[in-house]
C-alpha cells in the first residue's frame, strides 16, 4: 500500500514539475507539417473536389499565459489544379490556385500533463484567387467539329474568417511540442468572376456575390518549440 501511494505521489510531483517548465516558456513557434483541408469552391466546383493535401503551407506564433495561448497564424497555398464546374455544360476549369490566410486567436489547454487536450478560436482574414480557363466539354464547334477555345477565368474571394478548434498536443519534452488540430472556418466574402470568351469580340463577363461558406479543416499535424524561458 504504502508502495503504491509513493508511485502516485511521484507521478504527482513529476507532472508538477513538467507543468511548471512547461509554463515557463513565453512563446512558442509552431509548424505545421501536414494537413488536409477544405479549400474555397471556384464557381460551382464539385464537393469532393474541394480537399487538399498540403505540407509546410503554413505556421503560428503563441504568446503563452500559463493554460492560455494566444496565437497569430497564416498560410499560402500555389497549386495548379483542375476541377469539373456542376452544370449542364459540364465545364471543366484548369489553371492557378493561391490562397492566403492569417488568423488571430487563443487556445486552452485542459490540463498540466504530458498529453494536453485543448479547444480555441480563430477570427482572422482570407484571400482566395484562381486565374485559369474554363471551357465546355460538351459544345463543340458547329463549323468544323473541333472543340472551341476555352475562355479566360479570373475569380477571387476576399473576407472575413472565423473558426473554433480542438485539438491535442504531446509533450515528449519541455521545449518540444507535437500537436494534432482540428477546426471549421466560417468564410464571409466578397467574389468576383470574370471570364472573357476568346474568339470574335471577346467578349467579357462580369459578376460579384457576398458569399458565405463552411471549410472543413479535417487534420493538421505539426510541431512546435518553446523559446524565452522566464527563469
């Protein structure tokens, strides 16, 4: 029995002592390293279309406050991409992604130990660009049978974010941080689509939208290091 009380006891103090160099650190630096997320949609782009798989898109600085994080994010993501418009013309649009993303929030953990679950939220601004073609796969040329030239698609969103985010870190030692998270962002924005049809007149068309849109940030894994120790 008394062996047993001394086992808890250690345990005890050990983590104790975890805790406290871990919350002598400042700020932290974080990475993250892989993750799988729910991009913006171009035009009417199909659902499952939507999830990328990035590495090293992106990073965090967090002031840390005892249990309290307070975190300054962002990422870029350049991609070519192709993705299928749902419509009855089938138009499948090909070209240049890029999108960026900075973020302002906090997170909490739930506990002292080496595992540490935590919840937090974001609120933070979005810019999401496509430049490309956009073409028809269904029409083809009346006069000679050939398929005609795509026309020029040029569409951006650009908003407001906000998103809540759960997640959990492992801490193998004090200055060493591995974290797995998760979130939904809430994207408000203001989009533009202009296409320009090649061929005679070039013709132009122009279209604007206030849109709002959920995005499923399904996995991001990481690590962080922990600088400025207080002691």
């Amino acid at each position: 029995m008394k062996r047993n009380l001394l086992i808890v006891l250690s345990l005890i103090l050990s983590n104790s002592a975890f805790s406290q160099i871990n919350g002598d650190f400042n700020y932290s630096l974080a990475v993250k390293g892989y993750s799988i997320m729910q991009m913006p949609k171009i035009m009417n782009q199909k659902k499952n279309e939507e999830f990328k798989d990035v590495s090293f898109s992106g990073g965090m600085i967090k002031f840390n406050d005892n249990q309290i994080s307070y975190r300054l994010g962002g990422s870029y993501i350049k991609r070519d991409i192709k993705a299928v418009n749902i419509c009855s013309t089938c138009e499948e649009m090909n070209g240049q992604m890029k999108d960026f993303n900075l973020t302002l929030g906090f997170e909490k953990n739930l506990n002292f130990s080496r595992i540490q679950p935590y919840f937090g939220f974001d609120i933070g601004f979005r810019e999401n660009k496509f430049d490309g073609t956009i073409i028809s796969k269904n029409i083809l040329s009346a006069a000679n049978g050939s398929v005609m030239a795509p026309d020029i698609l040029e569409t951006s969103k650009t908003g407001f974010t906000a998103s809540p985010v759960i997640g959990i870190k492992i801490n193998p030692i004090s200055q060493v941080t591995l974290f797995a998270e998760s979130s939904i962002q809430w994207f408000y924005s203001y989009e533009r689509q202009e296409t320009v049809a090649q061929g005679v007149g070039n013709t132009r068309t122009f279209n604007k939208y206030h849109k709002s849109e959920f995005l499923a940030n399904a996995v991001s894994v990481g690590i962080q290091i922990n600088i400025g120790n207080v002691r």
